[in-house]
C-alpha cells in the first residue's frame, strides 16, 4: 500500500472571482488561499483539514511564457481546456441543484450510467466540464 495522494488540482480559469464563485456556490468548496504575484492570482479552493478535494483556480499568464499564457487562452475560451474534472458527492440531487441555483451551463442531469454510477455534468465559467458521480 502507498501513501501518495493528489494534492491539488490546477485549473485554468478566465476569470479567477467568477471562478471562486462558481466552485464555492456550486460545489461548496471553500476558499483556502489567494496569492497574489506579478498581476497574477493562485486561489485554492477545497475542503478544510487538508482531505479531500483541493483546487488551484489561476488564470493563463499565472507562471507561464506569454507564448504558453496565449495558446492556454485560446484553449480556455473555447472550453477545450483539460478535463473533465470528476468529483463525487454522496447526494447527487442535491449537488446538482446547487450547481443549477449557482448558474452553471447544465450539461447532463442526474442519471443512471450503464458502468454502474449516476452522475450529472456542468461547464463552470471557463467552460470547464465537470462531472459529479454518485455510487
């Protein structure tokens, strides 16, 4: 056995308030950190205890080239970023009302999947596709 875990997530994001908005409303995370350096913001956003779920919300330019901050740019605006983003909740339902209460662009609603898992799907502001199972 291994005692490795993820520590967090970084996820681009256009807009890093709408972003703390989005994944604290939505998905009830709350916010652990905002670092500000050089006109650029790394928030991190999860569950407090350091377990569980930790994300770094920054924008395309946070640490990068502005070669790379560009090309991340254009992937973001047309919600090609990484993903999607999985998460869990142990009542699916009630996520989902939160995310569509907080505005998300709806993608899926809760249903049951044929590999065994009910989930729903959501685009946060930046376009990014999150998914939230429910065993």
């Amino acid at each position: 056995m291994t005692d490795i875990a993820l520590m967090y997530c970084p996820i681009t994001v256009d807009d890093v308030d709408a972003a703390i908005a989005f994944y604290s409303d939505a998905l009830g995370l709350e916010l652990l950190g905002d670092i500000a350096s050089d006109g650029h913001r790394w928030v991190t956003v999860g569950t407090s205890g350091g377990s569980g779920v930790a994300l770094v919300l920054s924008d395309p330019g946070a640490g990068r080239s502005p070669e790379d901050a560009e090309a991340l740019h254009r992937l973001v605006a047309k919600g090609s970023g990484p993903g999607p983003y999985v998460f869990f909740a142990a009542d699916l339902d009630a996520a989902f009302e939160r995310g569509r209460a907080a505005g998300a662009e709806v993608l899926q609603e809760p249903m049951d999947q044929p590999w065994g898992t009910r989930d729903c799907a959501f685009r946060d502001p930046a376009g990014t596709h999150i998914r939230i199972n429910q065993a």
